[in-house]
C-alpha cells in the first residue's frame, strides 16, 4: 500500500517542486485539493487527517494553523516553513549535520526542514564546531546569495516583472529569520552576522563563511577543516566537501539546473590561516524540496536518495 501524501500548499513555489519529485513515486499517494478548496480550512483538515505524511509549503502563521488541524495520533508531518525549526518538540530535519540525526528524524512525528541558507551554514560549520576545530564562542560572519525562488511567488514576480534588478542586499536591520535557527543549530553562543543578498537567477544559492583561523586562536588549518568535513560526510550521495584549490569561480547561473546536492568548498590563501567556507546549493533543492523528499523518505524507511536529483 502507498503512503498517503498531503502538500499543504501544493501551487506554490516549494510545493510543485516537491509534486514534481513526488509525482512519479509508486511508494506515495498524492492528496490534492481543487483550486477553489486549497486554502478552504475545513477541506484542509480534511485532507490532513485522512493522509499518513503532510508536507506543508506554506507562509508560517498557515503552516501553524495546518499543525492545529491535525485530530488524529499518527499523521505525520514535514514542515518547509520557518515556524517550528527551532522549537524543542520538533526535530530538525538535517539528516547528515550530527551523528544520530537520520535516526531522530526516521522516528519523528513532527520534522521541521532547515532554512536554505542555514543549510549552507550548518552543513559548513555544524560538524567542524562539533568536532572541536571551530570555536561556538565567535561571532560568525555569514555572506549569502540566493536565486530569486527563495523569495516564493512574491520574490519571483518581482524579479520577473521589474526586470532591471540585477542584485539586492537586504537583511538590512540585522534580524533575519533564519538567524535563530543558525545560532541554535550549530549552538553558537553569539547571533551570526547574516548578510543576504538575491541575484537575477532563478535557483541556486552560495553561502560563504570567512574566517581568519589565526586571529580566531584556533590551531587547526585549512585542511584540517577540509579532512574533518571530508570524514563527516563520508558515503553521502548528497552532501560532499572538496579542496577549494584550482576552483578559480563558482557561479548561479540565470538558468541553472535544479540539484538536490550540498557542496562544500574549503578555500585558503597559502599559509591555510585564512579560509573562505563554502556551500553551493539550490534553494530549492537542498535548500527546500530536495531534503523535504529525504526526509520523507527516511521517515517511511525508504532509501533516502530516492526521486532526488543528484
Ligand atoms: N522558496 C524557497 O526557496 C524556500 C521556501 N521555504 C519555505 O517554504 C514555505 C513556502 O515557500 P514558497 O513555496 O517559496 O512560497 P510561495 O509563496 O511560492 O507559496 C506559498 C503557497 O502557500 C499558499 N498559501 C498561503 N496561505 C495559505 C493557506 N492559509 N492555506 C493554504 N495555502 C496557503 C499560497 O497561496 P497563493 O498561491 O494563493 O499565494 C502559495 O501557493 C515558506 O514557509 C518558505 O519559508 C523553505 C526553503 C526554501
Ligand atoms: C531570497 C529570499 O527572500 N529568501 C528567503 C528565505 C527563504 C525562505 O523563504 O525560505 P526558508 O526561510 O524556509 O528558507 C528570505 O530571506 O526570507
């Protein structure tokens, strides 16, 4: 028997990218409501409750208000938005950021999938910090640039209408939402200095950590940061990390192919003191829609790599 799936919040950006990875799944049965039922509160709890796994793809306060409508003991649930990603009753769903998280997240009712930029971050420092080469004490600097998607329907039909924007930085009053999440995630002692920006692509995301390792007061070196992330994701068909050396650029491309991948970049000047981490991703991917049909995976204990894009 298929497991029952309801996208809470299917028509929009996040949620057709998961239908399109789902669609062809026979291990899945898609739920979905009319057009003129999809926001419609009472087809809503009904589709909830009758389905096995609900995936919601919707602004906070909705995705709060779908987690309300559950009546039953045993749906489960994924949620794509920012509104339960750091709360103690949910669990974080990261599979490969520490040891153990896969199995917390195939036993979980309640997953909440990571932010797309913190996923950049966390895949980055998470494991060094853990591991001991990274301070938790350092106020973090985290350069960021993401597709348009990132921003959903509201973001591309800006993008898509107002045709002379070519980059923007916001972010601007140091209050991000994801900012939390990062802190909490990679249990940091101090916010991260966060500093967004959208560039004229579709898809796609770099999320660039600088840190001086001297000035810091650490010991390690470039590559040991580089051995210890290599180790850490050792055997992943998903997230891998590589020597920045002989990488001259990377690049968003306006029309870049979606991809489900995380890739790690430890780049360093000469001495290996001073070090740009890198993660290259898709917001979409990665970043959303990608780890969402992992983490389904793992929870109906499937092999996690499947209808990924990789
Ligand atoms: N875009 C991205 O790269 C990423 C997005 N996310 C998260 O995923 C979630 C969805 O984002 P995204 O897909 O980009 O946003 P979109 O704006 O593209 O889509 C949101 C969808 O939710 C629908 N919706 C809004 N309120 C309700 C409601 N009360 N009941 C039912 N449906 C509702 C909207 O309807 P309508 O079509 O009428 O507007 C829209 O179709 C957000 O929480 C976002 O933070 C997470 C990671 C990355
Ligand atoms: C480019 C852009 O606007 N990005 C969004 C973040 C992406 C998003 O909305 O989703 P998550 O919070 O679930 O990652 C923002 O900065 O608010």
């Amino acid at each position: 028997m298929p497991y029952s799936v309801f996208i809470d919040g299917a028509a929009g950006t996040t949620g057709l990218e998961i239908a399109d990875r789902l669609g062809s799944r026979v291990e899945f049965d898609l739920a979905r409501l009319p057009e003129n039922k999809r926001k419609d509160a009472e087809a809503r709890r009904e589709a909830i409750n009758d389905s096995d796994f609900v995936i919601l793809c919707l602004p906070d306060d909705a995705a709060k208000e779908a987690v309300s409508l559950i009546e039953n003991d045993h749906t489960r649930v994924i949620d794509a938005s920012s509104a339960h990603r750091t709360a103690a009753d949910w669990v974080y769903g990261f599979a490969e950021f520490r040891d153990g998280q896969r199995a917390r997240i195939a036993n979980a009712r309640f997953v909440s999938n990571p932010g797309c930029y913190p996923t950049g971050f966390l895949g980055l420092v998470a494991p060094l910090i853990a591991g001991g080469l990274l301070p938790a004490d350092w106020p973090y600097a985290v350069n960021a640039v993401s597709g348009y998607s990132g921003g959903g329907k509201a973001l591309i039909e800006r993008f898509e209408q107002e045709s002379d924007i070519g980059f923007r930085s916001y972010g601007l009053n140091l209050q991000h939402k994801h900012m939390p999440e990062m802190k909490r995630h990679a249990g940091l002692t101090h916010d991260v200095i966060f500093a967004p920006s959208v560039v004229r692509a579709y898809r796609g995301m770099i999320v660039d950590v600088p840190l001086n390792l001297a000035a810091m007061g650490c010991d390690a070196k470039a590559s040991d940061l580089l051995n210890m992330l290599q180790h850490h994701y050792d055997g992943s068909a998903i997230v891998r990390a590589r020597e920045g050396k002989g990488v001259s650029e990377l690049l968003l491309n306006e029309n870049g192919a979606a991809t489900d991948r995380l890739d790690l970049f430890v780049f360093a000047n000469d001495s290996g003191d001073q070090v740009r981490l890198i993660a290259k991703l898709d917001n979409l991917g990665k970043g959303a829609a990608g780890s969402t049909v992992q983490d389904l995976n793992i929870m109906a204990g499937l092999d996690e790599t499947l209808g990924l894009r990789l």
